[in-house]
C-alpha cells in the first residue's frame, strides 16, 4: 500500500464532464471515509465494551485490564505519529482499508485467546494499525474537499467516530443473540462486520483527484489557499523527506504548534468528563446503570451539534478558531453548572450541551491543523496532534484525575479540567488571530 502512490497515466476528464464526475466522487470519498471509520471504532471499542464480560470469563482484575486499555492508548498516540507521515506518502484508499483489515484480523485472534501476555500484544498491534485510520481520512478530506466545503465534509466524518460507539454496541448484540452470548464470537462478529466495510469502502473510495484524470481542488474550486507560513497548499505529494517535511511544515509552524496544543487541551476536557460520567454521576444521585447509559448518551447527541458548527464554520468564511473559542467559553459555563449543581435536570442539560460544545471543537481543531500545512503534509500533522491528544490528554484525564480523585476528591479533578478548558481558551484567542492573518493572505493571492 505505500508504492501506490505513483502517478497513474490517466486521461483526463471532459471540461463539460468535470463538476458532475467531481461532485460524484466527492460523495464516494465522504461515505468511503465516514463508514471505514465507523468500522475502526467497532474494532477499537469492542474491548472496552465487553471488559466486565472478559473479567468473568477469562479471570482477569480490573488491574490487568487497565494496562491492555493503556497499552492501547500509548500504543496508539506513539504509532499515529509515524503512520500519519507514512499516509502522506502513500495512496490512501489502500491505507485506509489496509489498516481496518489488519485491525479486524487482530481483532480476531482476541477472540481465540484467553493468555493476558497475548492479548496484551495484540491489543498494541490493533492500536498500531488502527491509528491508520484517521490520517488517510483527513489526508483524503482535505485533498477532495476547498476550504469553503470542508469543514461540512470534515464534520460528518468525524461525527463517524460517535456513531461507530454504536453500531460497536450494535455488534456485540446481534452476536449475543446469534451465538448464546459467545465471547469468541464477539470478536469475530465485530471483525467480520468491519472486513465487510472495508472491502465495500475500498471500491467507492478514490485516492485523489488527479489519479482519475480530475484537477486538483485548487484548480477545480478557483480558490488559492495558503498555508500558515503564506505558502500555497494544493500540491498533494512531494520528493521531499518525511524528516523535512516534519521540520518545515510542523516543527517550525507555530500554528501548528497552537492547535496542537489546543486539542490536547480539549482532550483533558473531553476525556475528564467522558471517562468519569461512570464514577461522577452516582456521587449526584443518579444510579450506577443510568450513568452508564449517560455516556452513550453524551456522546450520540454530540453528532448533530457538531455538523451544524461544521456547516456554520463554512458559512463564516473558514473561522474555524472563532467556533472553538465561542464552544469553549460555553464549555466553561456548563462545566460550572456540571460540578457544582444537584439539580438533576440542570446537570443534564449541561452534560447533554458540553457533548457538542467539547466535540465540535476537537473536530475543528482537527481540520484546523491540517488546513495549516501543505496537503502533503496533512497525514503528518493529524499524526502529531494525535501524539499529543493521547499521550499527554488522555493520560491526564484519566490516570492523573483517577489519582486525583482518590486523594483528593472530585473538587481537584474539576480545577484540572477547568484548567485545561482556560488553557485552551487562550490559545483559541491567540489562533483567531492568527486565522485572521491566513484568510487576509488568501484573499490577496485570490483577487
């Protein structure tokens, strides 16, 4: 799949068949990317879901289930970094069904297994090739899509993840149903269910436009855009190094470094809030099983929410930075409302807000750093915010607040997301800035 990237003699397409071809293929590239990533969270998630079930029967304690979901994580923030380089250079229909099929077939082999040392190594196997999936997504997004669609485009794909929370569920129910409550057959019913995506995927999927005789998006939308540094972003592939690419368009590039630090930022939140909506709920009154049925909850009502801003980022002109900053604000109020009411009512209303307000951000921020850099850098920056969304985000609001918790009680968990929401917020003010100097570029390259 990385030797798949070599430009194919095609011929290209009539001048009076383009927009019709594009417009047709644009909706292949949308479905193909949006349900492959349903297909990767039911592999991610399906671990997680039965972890209760997996204590039971193959006698593990909570302890070693900790360090296979950990393991998962490191695994996954450290890998997502060198596959999102290795996107960039390669053709990313390939990819991106390579990496679910590989997911699927360790996924598989869980199933068959009850040895904690083997389930261990696969779950880092699963989390290398799953980290596969979201730069061969954002790389396709950014290269199908301009600037003035994209943040629609970019908004349903990421709304992906939160629906694949649910057909993951879905799955494990059909093959409860079907076979008596088999954990082996879990596995292979959320692996089969994947393959099958992958496979119907890859054949409406479309690398990039220029190998089916298409112009570039540049060309095709008759608008230039530039990246932070004021260069022009449309070329898709490049002879340079992954080393010098990572060095000019990521190390040196303080947008990305803002982002960057913004979505982890909003990690902590999301994660801080998510992760514990378990523990924190039943210290308000709510019974064990509702709280657990909150986070799917929290999660699905998100996805409308989050399109809409996609849409109204779009509507605005690209202001992408202006949304977040107005979603983290909001973000700060509901959480005031979130730690210290015990109305239930108001709680949910504000839990049920922070779903949007916390996961419309994260998406744009995530097309924000990818609209910072060259598209052919695009695999490499998702891979460098992704190292620093889990490796430092997520470990903060899970292992840091767990422990935080237990010392200290929930009020020192509150001030540690609080803090991040603020962190984030000031970045956000920074990069509206920022955002205004990259649009003033673009509007004189295009008049």
């Amino acid at each position: 799949m990385f030797s798949f990237n070599k430009k194919a003699q095609v011929a290209p397409v009539a001048e009076d068949k383009v927009a019709g071809v594009y417009k047709r293929r644009q909706l292949g590239v949308l479905i193909a990317t949006s349900f492959s990533y349903i297909g990767y969270y039911i592999i991610r998630l399906v671990f997680t879901t039965e972890q209760v079930s997996i204590m039971k029967n193959y006698g593990f304690d909570i302890g070693q289930i900790g360090l296979i979901l950990s393991t998962f994580g490191v695994g996954y923030g450290i890998a997502k970094l060198f596959m999102g380089a290795l996107a960039d250079k390669s053709n990313a229909r390939w990819f991106l069904a390579g990496g679910l099929y590989l997911s699927a077939f360790f996924n598989l082999l869980i199933g068959f297994t009850q040895n904690f040392f083997v389930i261990l190594f696969l779950m880092l196997f699963i989390a290398i090739t799953q980290s596969m999936g979201a730069p061969a997504c954002q790389r396709q997004i950014s290269i199908w899509f301009s600037k003035k669609t994209r943040g629609t485009a970019y908004s349903i794909w990421s709304s992906a993840h939160n629906a694949g929370a649910f057909f993951c569920v879905l799955s494990i129910e059909l093959a409860t149903f079907l076979f008596g409550g088999s954990l082996t057959m879990v596995f292979v019913t959320a692996s089969v269910i994947s393959i099958i995506l992958a496979t119907l995927m890859f054949f409406i999927n479309t690398d990039k436009p220029e190998t089916v005789g298409l112009p570039d998006i540049g060309t095709y939308s008759g608008y230039v855009e530039v990246d932070a540094k004021g260069e022009k972003t449309n070329k898709a592939t490049t002879d340079m190094s992954i080393w010098k690419i990572l060095v000019n368009s990521i190390l040196l590039n303080k947008v990305v470094w803002l982002v960057t630090l913004t979505s982890m930022s909003f990690y902590i939140v999301r994660y801080g809030v998510m992760s514990w909506i378990p523990s924190y709920l039943p210290t308000k009154g709510f019974s064990v099983t509702w709280a657990k049925w909150l986070v799917g909850i929290f999660e699905v009502t998100a996805v409308p929410g989050v399109i809409i801003l996609g849409m109204v980022s779009d509507f605005l002109d690209g202001r992408r930075a202006m949304i977040c900053l107005i979603s983290a604000l909001g973000t700060l109020g509901c959480l005031t409302v979130y730690f210290t009411t015990g109305n239930h009512i108001a709680l949910l209303i504000a839990l049920f807000a922070m779903g949007t307000l916390i996961y419309a951000p994260i998406t744009l921020v995530g097309l924000m750093i990818n609209e910072a850099v060259p598209n052919y850098a695009v695999g490499l920056s998702s891979g460098f915010m992704g190292f620093f969304q889990y490796i430092f985000g997520e470990t903060i609001a899970t292992a840091v607040i767990g422990t935080l918790v237990r010392s200290y009680g929930w009020s020192m968990a509150s001030n540690v997301i609080y803090g991040a929401t603020i962190f984030a917020i000031i970045l956000l003010i920074i990069l509206v800035f920022e955002e205004k100097k990259i649009r003033a570029m673009e509007a004189s390259v295009n008049h």
